[in-house]
C-alpha cells in the first residue's frame, strides 16, 4: 500500500500544468496579504476602520474566487466534529482570555497586564449616527468572520502553511493533514503570532483545530469549526457589548 506522502506526489504529478490565473502558492499566499494590510490600514487609521473593514470583506472573497481553480480540492468529511468543537472552542477562547486578562504583573514602575485588550476597540453603537448602517455593517461583521474569513485562514494556515512546512520545495508533495509534530505546532505558533496580545489563547484554540486536522485530513471540518467559533463569538459580542472580543 503507497503511503500518504507517495499518494500526494501521485496527486502533485497529475496537477502540475497550471490551473489557475497564479502560481498556485501564491493564489494560498495573496489573500491571506490582502487582509493582513487591510488590518494594518485599519489600525493606523482609526476612523477609516469600518470602511477598510467592508472593503477587506468585499475584496478577500473576490480572491477566493478568482483563485479557487488553484486550491487543493476541499473535503468536507467531520464537518460535524468541526461543528460541535467550534461550539465548544466558544469557552475556550472566550473563558481563557478573560482569565488572562485578570493577570497583572507588578513592575519597578507599576504594573502591566500582558493579555489586556486595547481600550479603544471599535465600538459600531457609538461609530454609526443611523442604526440602520450600525445593523448593516454588523451583519456584514459577523458574515465576513463566519464565512469568509474561515475559508482564507484555514486554506492557508491548515492547508498551505502546513504542508509548505513538510514539503517546503513544492508544499503539494505533502497530503492534506499529513501527521507532523514540526507542521502541528509550527502553523499553531505562527497563528498565534499575528493575534497580539491574544497569543496565549489562540495558540490553544490553533492546537485544538490543528489536532481537528490531524484525526480527519478534511480542511472543510477545519472551515466549519472556524466559522462556528466565529460565529458564536460575534453572537457573544452583541450580547455583551465587549467589542475587545471583535
């Protein structure tokens, strides 16, 4: 019986003519840049936020789609599993960061407090004069985050970062959810890196759906459990108006 890794260079050779308008590490790599300068627009330019934020959930699926033909073909087996650890994953991610937001650290000069959430989070009932654009742009909020977002990050986290570490010369050599300590904790780390001071808990939350990847091979669980949590956290945010959370 051929092993996973022969199977993929099996896949790889029959993929090799172009199938798409870019290289296809770049059609992983271009969305996920996309949304990381929006990000970075929005935070040096404060009161442009909501507008780079529609711009970014306008403009990222756009990619997606004009890039699909390059993606590995997405399997959606333990969809289900995604489903109930996505639910699950909502106290983790919330009941831990509010733990480690508790931390205060005594210094020659005070005090720090490591995990502490920006004080000037966008607050959308205090940015919008009409209700009526306030409701749209959340809706347009909590759809990005549960929708589009979880495609984007999982496609390139779990699928792309994941096996680039494998198979760094050409990252289709290596399956989907190829077992790796080096790729499970790697793309944990680098996920929690580009989430600031939230590092601690979604380095926990990337060990869960990393894990998530490694029982099931499928990048469609990992979609689902992604825009659950997503989704239940946005739910969490308009019920307790803690907007640090978005």
């Amino acid at each position: 019986m051929a092993s996973s890794r022969s199977k993929a260079i099996d896949d790889s050779s029959r993929t090799e003519i172009p199938r798409g308008i870019v290289r296809d590490d770049l059609a992983y790599v271009i969305p996920m840049l996309t949304f990381l300068a929006f990000v970075w627009m929005g935070s040096q330019w404060k009161n442009l936020y909501p507008h780079f934020y529609v711009a970014r959930a306008l403009v990222v699926p756009i990619l997606l789609a004009l890039f699909w033909k390059n993606y590995t073909k997405v399997r959606w087996n333990g969809w289900w599993l995604g489903a109930i650890l996505g639910a699950l994953s909502l106290v983790q991610w919330v009941g831990m960061q509010l733990l480690l937001q508790k931390i205060v650290i005594p210094t020659s000069s005070g005090s720090y407090a490591p995990f502490k959430p920006s004080p000037d989070a966008f607050d959308p009932t205090k940015a919008f004069s009409s209700p009526a654009i306030m409701w749209t742009w959340i809706a347009i909020r909590i759809a990005s985050a549960s929708l589009v977002v979880p495609v984007m990050e999982e496609l390139f986290w779990r699928d792309f970062l994941w096996r680039s570490i494998l198979a760094p010369a050409d990252f289709k050599l290596a399956a989907v959810g190829e077992s790796s300590w080096k790729a499970y904790l790697g793309v944990s780390v680098a996920f929690a890196f580009v989430h600031g001071n939230w590092w601690m808990t979604s380095i926990v939350w990337a060990l869960i759906i990393g894990a998530l990847l490694a029982r099931t091979k499928s990048i469609g669980a990992c979609i689902v459990m992604h825009g659950v949590t997503n989704f239940m956290l946005g739910l969490y945010v308009l019920y307790t108006h803690d907007w640090s959370f978005w």
